[in-house]
C-alpha cells in the first residue's frame, strides 16, 4: 500500500493544528463517544489518528481518520493526541482508510458522503471509483441516490446518530415525500427523545393507517405514541398488572381520545340524510351509553377530589390525623 513510506512513529500534535474537513463523512453518536471516552481513559489512546499534510502553516494536517477518538480526547479534556502522518494525497488517504478498514464498518450513508466527497472535491468518476474500490457502477450509483434523495433534516439527522441509515432510506423518505413538514417535526422529536429503527418504523405505520385529525395528533405529541407502545409490550408479556395505577389511568384516558377522535371523523359516513329515524337511534344508542357512563364516571371523579380536599370536612380529618 501507498502508505508503507509514511513516517513510522507517531507525532503528538495540538487541536488548532488540525483541519477537520472530513468530520462529516462519518456518524459519530453521543453513545459512541461516551464509550471511547471510557476506553481512553482506562487503557489510553491505544490507536493514533491519522493525518496528511494540509499545505497551509497556520493549520498544517488534515485529519483522515480517528474522529471519534478526536470528540472522546476532547471531551477528556486533553491538549494533545497522537497522530500517524501518511505521505499521500487526501484523496488516496481516504480510499485506503476505506478499503482497509479495521475499525467499524462504515454504514451506507458514509459510504454515500464518501463517494461524494471524492467526486465532487477530488474529481473522480463514478467509474474510476467502481474501479478503485472494487465495486459496481450500479453500486456505486445506488449509494450517491441516498445523498440525493435525503432532505437536509434527515442528512442532519443522520449525522448526529438520531436516525440510523437504514430509518432514513426506509422510512423518513417516504414520510419526507408524504408530508414534509410532519416528517421534520417527528425528526425534532427524535432529537431530544431517540427511539429505535423499530419503534420508528412502529410509529410511521400507524400514522399511515389514522386520519388526518389523529395524523396531526401524533405529530403533535409523538410521546403518547411511544408511551402507549411501552405499555402494551409491558402488557404483552404479563407485566403491565405491576405497573401503577396513575399509568392505567393515563393509558385509558388517551385511548378514549384517539376513540373519539375517530368517531368525529367518521360521523360524517355513518349519519346521512337519507337515513332512517330508527337506523340512526340504533347507531346513536351504544354511543349515548358511553357518554351516560362518562357522566357517572365525572360526577365520581368530581365526589373524590371533594371529598379529599383540604377544604372539606373528610378532608380536614384526614389533615389533623398527620
């Protein structure tokens, strides 16, 4: 390989002396850094980041390879790392960091940023590449659609570790195309509450399946789908019994509201002016006893809250006995 005539020992060098023009080819996820973090900090920096020389004094190297190890020593609060310098261009480095890589393997979305860095900054064809890396055009090709067919807050996303590549080809890009605005909202939510592939994929096809009223429910607040969905795994495997009761109640409560909301979307279909006098109290007479009980269920919630305030009789018992 190119770099057997690179120098054999590593350098350590300062942050301000490194050019992180490649850091976003790579997904590095908070989880990842934390890991790498202990790792150092145990057995120290086991294997020196690689760079090439930039050709500008004020920042002289590169980085190729060893980003992660860059956040975790930063993190760390370390002033200096070790680095392996490789005679060759940027371009060679980062093929060769490619073909032999030994580390994590690279994920199809990185393989596409890949790809397009070295078209669109180094020249290369798609052919040459094909040729390089012992792939097919046709590969080659496919990996590059995953550039162009990502909006940007799935790009972003994906680079940030919120969604895996394979939630964004799967999944964030027919919602993307469904519904922009909806699938940048639900990105938003991953943001600051990460849910699996699964979950994700869990909760795109029930908001294929609902209205548009409980579409827009959902986006709102993603959280009562997830909720809902911990609870009947919970459910499933016999262990929802041992949850409390404040989780029963919220459970039911927001089922009775996607109840209703269904109900008021399909009113419409179910009563029409041609209809009988008797066919539409037969279809109202099920909906009347829900809404009797309701009522008995309020007028019970309304006795307890008294009853237990501060400010009743039953409530002042309660107070002077602590």
């Amino acid at each position: 390989m190119s770099k057997t005539t690179n120098t054999p020992q590593p350098i350590e060098l300062e942050w301000h002396q490194l050019e992180l023009r490649y850091q976003s080819l790579r997904i590095h996820t908070a989880s990842a850094v934390r890991h790498l973090m202990l790792s150092v900090h145990v057995y120290g920096l086991l294997v020196p980041i690689t760079v090439v020389a930039s050709g500008v004094q004020e920042c002289p190297w590169v980085v190729i390879d060893g980003y992660l190890r860059i956040l975790a020593l930063k993190a760390l609060g370390n002033d200096l790392i070790a680095a392996t310098v490789w005679q060759v261009d940027a371009a060679e480095a980062l093929l060769d960091v490619y073909k032999h890589n030994k580390s994590r393997t690279w994920e199809a979305f990185e393989e596409a940023n890949l790809l397009q860095e070295l078209i669109t900054t180094h020249h290369y064809s798609q052919a040459k590449l094909a040729k390089l890396l012992g792939k097919s055009e046709a590969w080659v090709c496919h990996r590059l659609q995953l550039i162009t067919q990502l909006p940007c807050f799935v790009k972003d996303a994906i680079c940030e570790g919120v969604l895996s590549s394979w939630a964004a080809s799967r999944i964030l890009i027919p919602f993307a195309r469904a519904n922009s605005h909806h699938a940048e909202q639900f990105v938003e939510y991953l943001r600051s509450k990460p849910q699996t592939s699964r979950d994700i994929q869990s909760f795109y096809e029930h908001y294929l399946r609902s209205n548009k009223k409980i579409r827009e429910t959902l986006i709102a607040d993603a959280s009562i789908f997830f909720k809902l969905e911990t609870l009947n795994k919970l459910e499933s495997v016999g262990q929802y019994t041992e949850l409390p009761p404040e989780h029963t109640w919220d459970r039911k409560c927001e089922q009775i509201l996607e109840c209703l909301s269904v109900l008021d979307s399909t009113m419409p279909a179910v009563f029409y002016p041609q209809q009988t006098a008797q066919e539409q109290k037969d279809l109202q007479n099920k909906f009347l006893s829900a809404r009797a009980k309701m009522d008995d269920l309020q007028r019970t919630l309304e006795a307890t809250i008294h009853a237990r305030t501060p400010h009743s009789t039953h409530g002042q018992a309660v107070a002077e006995s602590w």
